[in-house]
C-alpha cells in the first residue's frame, strides 16, 4: 500500500518543480498566486495519479484514452480555478493550464523514459 504513496508524492514533486516554475515565468510571482497554483495542483494531480493507476491495474487497454481524458479534465478545472482565482493577470487562464500540464506531463514522460 506504500507504494501508492511513493507514486503520488513523486508525480505530486513533478508537478510542483515543472509546474510552479512555469507559472512564475508566467507571471504568478506573488506568494498568494504560488500558493493557488500550489493548492490548485493538489486538487487537480491527486484524483488524476490515482485514476491512472486504477485504469493501469484494472483496464490497461483503456489506459491511453484514459489519461488524456483526465488530463483535457484537469486542464479545464485548472483553467477554471485560475481564471476564478485571477492567478495570472492579462493571460488566458484555460491556455496556462495547457502549457503547465504540457510542461509536467512531458517532464514525467522523459523520467518514466530514462528511469527503464
């Protein structure tokens, strides 16, 4: 059961090294805007890790469907929650999100590459 944990705090510190660095050179330089962002990623990342373990363990050959399901979902709530929230000012929010989950979904995917 501990190895759950160890994914989730994983995939959760990819995030937050990808993703709360991106969201400063977006314009989240205040501790407020970091601290959404931050508290953003715990709502959106967890249900996301655990749902894709789920679909690997239980229906892998919907695995691929899956994650982009999951991951266009969180993209939407992210971009919903900064645009209500105002993190990043003059910049389309559902757009950050984009990028942001492009940036940390990729990261992920280079360290699953080079961990094998």
């Amino acid at each position: 059961m501990i190895w759950i944990f160890e994914i989730l705090a994983f995939n959760l510190a990819i995030v937050f090294v990808t993703e709360l660095t991106a969201s400063f050179a977006f314009g989240a330089a205040t501790w407020r805007k970091i601290a959404t962002v931050t508290l953003i990623n715990i709502i959106t990342n967890l249900p996301v890790v655990l749902s894709s373990l789920c679909l690997t363990l239980f229906f892998e050959a919907w695995h691929d469907l899956g994650i982009v399901v999951l991951e266009v979902v969180a993209v939407i709530i992210e971009g919903f929650m900064f645009s209500k929230f105002k993190t990043f000012d003059n910049r389309n929010p559902y757009f950050v999100s984009f990028v942001l989950n492009a940036i940390s979904f990729s990261a992920g995917e280079l360290i699953k590459i080079f961990d094998k």
